[in-house]
C-alpha cells in the first residue's frame, strides 16, 4: 500500500467536523511511514483549508467530487475539468421544467466564485458550502449558467439530492455525471468526472497503482473510487452505494473508523508517535 485516499465528512471527520486525537495519530504515522494521505472531497479548496491545517495536510488533494486536483503546499492545480455552459443550459431547462422550483449554482475559477440563482441563499445555511448565505450574491438563472463549472449544484426545497437525482436522470441528458455526498443538493460534474477518475489521473502522475491505494468512504459520491481502489474500505455509518462498491467496512466516523482500520496496517508498524500512549493501535 502507497497512497490512504479518504473522504472527510462522514468519514475522517467526526459529526461536530473535528479530527480525534486517535485520527490525528494515525495520520501521523502516515506521514511518519512515507504513506501520502490524499483527502478526497466534494468540499472546494476554501472549505479544505482549515480541516487541512488541523490534519496535517500539505500535499495534493481532489475537490469537487475529483474535478480539481491541487496541491496544498504549492498551489500547483495538476488538472481540473468543467462542466460546459451549454451543458448547464440543458440540464437548468430540462430540469426546471419537469421539477419546477429547482434552483442551481455554479461553482467557478478553482471553487471560489459562487454564482448563486435568486432565492437559493434562503435554503442554505452556511454549512452547506462554508459561505454565508448572506453573502451570496443572487444572479438570475441566465447568469448562473453563462460561464462552465467546476461543480454544478441543483437543488429543490421539499426534493432529496436522491430524489432530484431520479429526476435528472430520467432526462437522460448527456455531457454531464452526477452525484450526491450527504449535502443538501445534487452536485453536477464534467462528464466521466468522479472521485475514481481524479483519483486514478493523481496516481498516473505519481506513479502508483491502483493495488496499492487504500481509499475510505462513506457517501453515494464515493462509490467508483471505493470500486477503483486496490482495497476499498466503507465506514459503518456509509450509505448503501458506498457498502456494495466497498469491498470491505471499518467502524463508523464516529468510532474513528479510519484510524482503527489504519493501526492495523503492517506498513505503519514502528511509525507510530510516542504521544498519545492510550491510543497504541490494537
């Protein structure tokens, strides 16, 4: 094993969004080890930063469902993928006509231009994209569509993301993959885009492969990459896509499902950090 890809909420992260002393430890030993560990989220660069100064993080890192990889440290963006105007034009049209009431946002320029259509601030708050809704700016639909997206959002007041998801697909409209991660709103990529293909274009790049990455999960978001990596691993609080893409489960992220599962890894043998003795892997 060479590279740990994992998720971070429902997965890294605890329900609070904090890291555990016994998470911390074991990431630790990661870094002790020489072992990359890659966050891998639907989160853009801005809602990364601070989970990454608390973690540890400094290397490379996948945002937005795998459409942006950058580094951390440098700030090198390796590659990044759009969803195409015309594309959110179909899909807003489409979508809005069969599920009237639907709203959508475009996430633009390395996630930090958020182009919101009028009335979707009075359905976020501000966990949802770690913007107040207060400022968000409304743009009418036109606006919102005009430029491509890094992540293209859609969401509908009385809808689930798995509800709208059916919807969407119904239309079978193309140029576009979609998913959903636990958020409130659907989250709309370039098409082929998803944690899997950016995580498997990072490891091209870093000469590794894919028996040799361990990749955790917990959301519908993180299905391909838990079917694409050499040892998949489901939290035990996962949604039902991630547990059958998954080819085994740890404890849930509320029982430091990653750290329990990482302690027993023969290639962190030894690297262990002498802090924290009650947390000695098992």
């Amino acid at each position: 094993m060479r590279l740990i890809a994992t998720d971070l909420d429902g997965t890294l992260l605890r329900p609070d969004l904090s890291l555990s002393p016994r998470t911390l430890r074991a990431l630790a030993a990661a870094r002790a080890a020489g072992i990359p560990v890659v966050p891998i989220t639907a989160r853009q660069p801005r809602g990364l930063r601070p989970i990454a100064r608390a973690a540890g993080f400094g290397g490379w890192t996948l945002c937005g469902n795998g459409a942006l990889c950058v580094h951390l440290g440098t700030g090198e963006v390796l590659f990044e993928a759009h969803v195409a105007a015309d594309v959110q034009r179909a899909v807003a049209e489409a979508l809005s006509a069969r599920v009237p009431g639907t709203l959508f946002v475009s996430v633009r320029r390395g996630g930090e231009v958020f182009v919101a259509q009028e009335g979707y601030a009075r359905l976020a708050q501000f966990s949802d994209h770690k913007r107040l809704p207060a400022e968000m700016t409304p743009f009418a639909l036109a606006e919102v569509v005009a430029e491509p997206s890094l992540k293209f959002i859609a969401r509908h007041p009385a809808l689930t993301p798995r509800e709208l998801l059916a919807h969407l697909r119904a239309l079978d409209l193309p140029g576009f993959a979609a998913t959903h991660s636990g958020a409130p709103f659907l989250e709309i990529m370039a098409e082929g885009v998803s944690k899997a293909w950016g995580l498997e274009r990072l490891c091209a790049h870093l000469g590794i492969g894919r028996r040799e990455v361990l990749a955790f999960g917990d959301a519908p978001n993180d299905a391909e990459m838990l079917a694409w990596a050499g040892r998949g691993v489901a939290m035990g609080n996962a949604e039902p896509e991630a547990v059958a893409a998954a080819g085994e489960r740890t404890l849930s992220h509320t029982e430091d499902g990653v750290a329990a599962l990482l302690e027993t890894l023969p290639e962190l043998r030894g690297a262990w950090p002498d802090a924290c003795p009650e947390l000695s892997p098992r």
